[in-house]
C-alpha cells in the first residue's frame, strides 16, 4: 500500500445517484433500476481510480444514502417502528420518514456539512450481521473483485460508531450507546471473518472521533475493541482511520500497541499528528498512511512541502504510505468540467480526481526519491484597500441596544401576537422555477422576463401565506439557487461552479463557492425582491440573508490568512446588505447561521478562540440597526448543546433551531442556560415528505412553552422548505397555523 485514498465521491459525474434515487421515491422508478445504478456509479469509481494508477482502492463507500444509516443497517440496529418495512422502503423510512413513521434523527458529521442519519441505539439492542454473506461490504467487495479489481472495505469504526449514536427515547437515565461495545464488536468480527473468507486483503475502520477528547473510560473502551479484533485468527489486515484533526496521544498509543497493521492520520487539519507520533514512539512494525493530500478543500497540493512531511515521517515508522486526509467525497468531483471558471482561480485548484493525481504522483516521487512533478501556482488572492480600512475603524463594531428595550419597541411596532407563526424562508422550488433559472443562463429568456416570472412566483407565495394565516410572511426565495451560492454569485472575491456538487445529504446535493480573495458587495443583493414582497401585504415581511459563519463553511475558503479575517470581510458585505434592507422598510432580517455548531472546533480547548470570532463576524452584521428592526437567526440539525452560550452571544431577537427530530430538546437546554430572547423550535421536520398532524404540531409547542413564555415563543417548521412539494408544504403549514392557534387561545385566555 504506497497510494490510497480513505473514500471517493459517490454522487455520480452527472448527479445519477440524485436523480436514480429521486425517481424511486417518486415512483418513476423501481428498487431494480435504483440498484442497477449504484452498480454502474460503483464500477466507474474503481475503474477510474485503478486506471489513475492507485495503488490501493476503497470500497463500500458507496451509500444510497448516509454510511452511518448503512451501519446501522449492517448490524440490525433498527429500531421496531420500521420492523414492518423492508429492503429500500425499510431504508429510506429510517432516513426520511413515511407518513405515519417519523425518521431518525439526522445531525453534521464532526466539523463538516455532511449530515448523517444520527443511530438510535438502547439496552434491548441486539446487534447482527444483517444478510449475512450478502451484506453490503461484502457484496460489494465481491462487485469489486469480479471487475478484476482488489478493494480495502470501509467500515465506520464500532468505537466512532457508538460515540456518534443517540440512546433510544425510553432508554433509562445513564444508560449510553458505548455500553453496549462488546457486542457490536462480535459483529465487526464476523464480518471480517467474513471478509477474509471472501479473500480481501484490507479492511479499514474509520475511527474519526478519536481525533476530539476521550475519556480515561473510552480509551479504555477503545483498547478493549482492538484487542478483541486485532487477536482474530481469520481476519484481514487492519488498517484505523482517524481524520479531521489530531489524535490524542493516548489513542494512538492504543492504536500503536494493538495488533492493526495500519494507521492512518490527517497531517492537513491535524498537523500536530506530527509531535503526537514523536511523543509515543511512532508506529513500529506498522504502516502509517499520511493524508497530506487535503480531502476538504480544493487547493492544489504544495507537492513539495507534503513531500517533505512524509519524509519526515520515515524517522517515526517503518512503512509509509501517501494517502488523503479525509474522503474526497467533500469535494466536487472533476475540475476538467469548469471550463468556464478563471484561469488565474482554475490554476491553483484541485477536485477529486485531481487529487487522486497527485496522491499517486506523490507516491511515486517518494518512493523514486525524485521532485514532485507539479508545482503550486503563486497565491494570487486579490486585496481591496477599501474594506480592509472601513473593518480597521468599525474595530469590532457589534453593540445594539438592551434586550428589555429592543423587546418592547419590537412588540408595539409588529404587533405579533403571542406564538407568532412564520416559516424559514424558502417555499417549495418547483419545475417551472428551475427551468426559469436555466433559460436565463442559457440566453432563452431576458432578464426582464425572468424577474417577472420570479414576481408572480413571490406574489402567489405571500397570498398563500396570507390565505395560511401566518403572521410574519417571506417572499420565497425563488430566485435563489442556494443559500450560500446565491450571495457569492454577487459578491466580488467569490468564484462559482458549474458542475461542482457535493453531497449534504441523501439526494441533496449542493455546490459550494470558491472564496478566493477579499470578499466586497458591489451592489444590493436582495432589496427589490424583499421590498416587493412587502409591497404585497400590510404584514411584515422578513429579509433572508445567508451570516457570515455560514457563508464560510458552505464554502471552499481562501487559505492564506485566518478564517476569522475572512468572516469580518463578509460580514461587512452583509452589514451593508441590512442597512438598505432597513432603509427600504423591511422590518424583520433573517441572517442564517445554520453552520455556527459546524465549525467548532473537536477540541474543547480550541473552541474559545472559535466562537469569539464567530459570534463577533454575526454581531458585526446585525449591530448597525434600529432597536424597532428585528433580527432573526436560524440554525439547523446540529448538536446545539455545546453551544448554547454562543447562540444568546449571537444577540439575535429571535432564534430559530431544529427540534422536531429532538424531541424539543434543545428549547430546555436553552432555558437551562438563561436565554432571553425569542426562540422559534421547528415544530416539524421538513426533510421528511410526510404531513404531521396538527395534534403533534401542538404536542411540540405545548412541550416547548414548559421552558419558553409565549410572548417569546414561536411557531415555524425546522427549516426551509425548498426541497418539498406544495401539497404537502401547504397541507403542513395549515396544520401549524392550527396547531399555534390553539395553543395560543390557551395561553391568552
């Protein structure tokens, strides 16, 4: 093993895997033809990668949908209420949803915006191999072999595994998923049994929760699983992947003392693996896979100085193999497809199979001990005077007047009543909308005729709204084709891409923006479609930006200066943005920070430095308004308790967060920490298709008013809802507007 790669995109070239997947849900296809293209997505995955000249090749890291959802399915741990389903139906239920099934809860995976579907795991759990000889790694090993070609299964770690599972709803006070450690071992070694019998040479486990602190209980934990997988007398060799940051010490000495045959670390967001190997030993007798090919960013390699880590690498361990610092799949796929993106942005980038490229020219260069063969171009980020000198005297810029003020002001110029009722922001993106943002960047249509066509599609949503009963309205977002990509469309110092998608989540797929130089607004981006809206309608309408942190870490973001200078340059981008939005009427901003629990850090004594800037690039955006303009935030499907602190830091009048799939949780750990301000719990999951009773609606906001007093308290979905149709959308919003209705009579009599 001198090349590899930890994973690979498994979206498709062409998005394949969306659409194959989309037209099984929908019915326009069936679970033969959904099958068959995963088989070709899979074939044309390792043929290219053998092709590139890989020495070693991954697989089982194909998904229809989330591999964490794939283990959970492997080793039986699914929960009752989907018992009665089976094969995809099975699958996707526990993914999504059905009408009468709500689905599992879905979080990010570690610092990415990846989201996986979130284990549901209590004491009556009982892990199996699920199907046996035909289950998926093994099946798809075989696919592999039979193609002639030799693959290294992937597998997430039973350790990581455990530690990322939420203890099932009854499950009692104390009791946690990595109790029940043992026994899911014993299936991780019948499925390498498994494996062996079938002739594979490799497995990887993937343990990336190792790079985050452990307890003294989970090293422990963790010694006793390796030692009960490395003393297997049929298995393959092992190789344990750890990525996103730095392994602790006592993990590695855990990892350098069993009997795995292979280790691999990130040298790119953990540099510091460097002294952690020097402080145990190294690795004796064991091969250390390098990721110094970084598999979260599109930046080109400096081939020489990832050259020179591996060399230095040689003096801790005997074997050393060039490898990614993470899976590619978070980055797009092929960079030959931009043919339209500029030369001087172009040059200095690298996609998935650019960087598979240089992994094996890396390889090579080691083990021949010759120069790398590319070098990187000269950083060409472009530097605007103007907004680096207004940032130097705004200095942090981020004081607004008292919360008792803003409230009282806020309620006599609104008038909302208590349990007000609002949505996220987008309504459903139908066909007609999309072929409209086609035509216009083919030429089909003039502008002129695009923003009509945008104007009925705001002018239908806001008489929906109205004919909903909602309180506070939004125009919809049609125009938009991404939170994220929207606004770096029309920010200078953004680049975009035509075909560069990654996957977020099950068939949801986005492209995210290159931030490549100082970033300025050289114009509003979002004043006419908002002021027209609430021309519309004697109701407030909310202004809907994308913040600062979000706009970051939806993005592949410059690397030559720190995140926190380039947060302040967006933020005053969107600073200016709400000053027009207020000077033109608009009453409520929503400023989106669905990434803000994303970006921090795995290491609590790193989180500090993160959240002061984070918090301070919000606050510079939104402090410049009246006491009467009223800010709004939102944030989604993250694990918000380890940053509750931050979200009352933000200062926002009213906090939008995801609850539905959490029980509400979150509303309790909110008050816990003494949150003062508005807070609007999504009443229900959007990313599932099915239409929640009114009665479930009004179970939630009554279990949210035990923390939360109803002046405070509002009533919207969890998200926005762009990926839904509008029967549904408009059937679920009905039942919201009763369900706040009714809890409010209660509240107010």
């Amino acid at each position: 093993m001198n090349t590899t790669i930890l994973g690979y995109p498994r979206i498709g070239a062409r998005r394949e895997l969306k659409f194959a997947t989309e037209d099984y849900w929908a019915g326009r296809g069936d679970a033969d033809a959904l099958t068959k293209t995963g088989a070709e997505l899979r074939a044309a995955v390792w043929t290219g990668l053998r092709e590139a000249g890989l020495d070693a090749i991954p697989s089982n890291t194909f998904s229809f949908y989330d591999h964490m959802l794939d283990m959970s399915v492997l080793v039986d741990a699914v929960p009752e209420r989907y018992r009665h389903l089976t094969g995809f139906d099975r699958y996707f239920a526990m993914a999504r949803g059905v009408q009468d099934v709500p689905p599992l809860e879905m979080t990010k995976w570690f610092d990415t915006n990846y989201h996986y579907i979130v284990p549901e795991i209590g004491p009556g759990t009982r892990f199996r191999l699920a199907d046996g000889s035909a289950a998926k790694p093994l099946a798809e090993y075989r696919e592999a072999k039979a193609l002639g070609i030799e693959t290294r299964p992937v597998l997430v770690g039973p350790f990581t595994y455990l530690l990322l599972a939420k203890p099932a709803e009854d499950a009692p006070n104390g009791f946690r998923p990595l109790d029940l450690l043992d026994g899911l071992v014993d299936v991780y070694a019948e499925v390498l049994e498994r494996l062996a019998g079938s002739g594979a040479e490799w497995v990887q486990l993937d343990e990336p929760a190792l790079v985050a602190d452990r307890t003294d209980e989970e090293i422990d934990a963790l010694a006793r699983a390796y030692a009960r997988l490395g003393r297997l007398t049929s298995r393959p060799r092992l190789m344990v992947a750890t990525y996103f940051g730095t392994i602790g010490a006592d993990a590695l000495r855990v990892l350098a003392a069993s009997r795995v045959e292979a280790v691999g670390l990130d040298f790119v967001a953990g540099p510091g693996n460097l002294d952690v190997l020097a402080s145990v030993g190294g690795l004796p007798r064991k091969t250390l896979v390098a990721g110094v090919v970084d598999g979260r960013n599109v930046w080109r390699t400096d081939q020489r100085r990832a050259k020179a880590t591996c060399a230095a690498l040689l003096g801790l361990v005997d074997r050393v193999a060039v490898g990614t610092s993470c899976s590619l799949m978070h980055v797009p796929i092929d960079l030959d497809a931009e043919t339209p993106l500029d030369p001087d942005v172009r040059g200095r980038l690298a996609f998935a199979r650019q960087k598979v490229g240089e992994v094996v020219a890396l390889g090579r260069a080691l083990r021949e001990d010759v120069p790398p063969s590319a070098d990187i171009p000269a950083p060409s980020a472009g530097v605007d005077p103007d907004v680096r000198a207004r940032l130097d005297a705004l200095g942090d810029g981020t004081r607004r007047g008292d919360r008792a003020t803003r409230f009282a002001v806020q309620r006599d110029a609104l008038g909302l009543p208590p349990l007000a009722t609002t949505t996220i922001g987008s309504f459903p993106q139908t066909r007609e909308i999309r072929r409209a943002r086609a035509d216009r960047r083919a030429g089909r249509i003039t502008d002129e005729a695009y923003t009509r066509l945008m104007k009925d599609e705001i002018a239908r949503v806001v008489a929906l709204q109205e004919d909903l009963g909602l309180d506070v309205l939004v125009h919809g977002e049609p125009e938009r084709n991404d939170m994220v990509q929207y606004f770096a469309e029309q920010l200078d110092g953004y680049a975009a891409t035509e075909h560069g998608w990654v996957q977020s989540y099950g068939s949801r797929y986005v492209r995210p923006p290159i931030l490549h130089s100082d970033v300025a607004r050289p114009r509003p981006m979002t004043v006419e479609w908002a002021t027209y809206a609430q021309s519309l309608t004697s109701k407030p309408v909310k202004g809907m930006l994308t913040g600062p942190v979000t706009m970051l870490a939806w993005s592949f973001v410059r690397d030559d200066q720190p995140l926190a200078d380039t947060a302040r340059q967006v933020a005053l981008a969107l600073r200016d943005e709400i000053a027009d939005l207020e000077a033109a009427g608009i009453r409520v901003i929503q400023v989106d920070e669905p990434a803000l629990r994303e970006l921090l850090p795995l290491r609590d004594a790193d989180r500090p430095a993160y959240l002061r800037w984070a918090v301070g690039a919000f606050r510079l955006a939104t402090s410049g308004v009246a006491d009467s303009t009223q800010i709004h935030t939102h944030m989604c499907y993250s694990e918000f308790g380890e940053i509750i602190d931050a979200i009352g830091a933000l200062d926002a009048d009213v906090t939008s967060v995801e609850a539905a799939r959490s029980h509400m949780e979150l509303v309790a750990d909110l008050r816990a920490a003494g949150y003062e301000n508005g807070i609007g719990p999504g009443v229900y999951d959007i990313h599932s298709p099915r239409v929640p009773a009114a009665e479930e609606m009004e179970e939630n906001l009554r279990r949210a008013l035990r923390a939360v007093e109803p002046a405070r308290l509002w009533a919207n979905p969890d998200c926005g809802l762009k990926t839904r149709a509008y029967p549904e959308t408009e059937a679920s919003l009905r039942n919201l507007v009763t369900a706040a209705r009714r809890v409010r009579a209660d509240v107010t009599d």
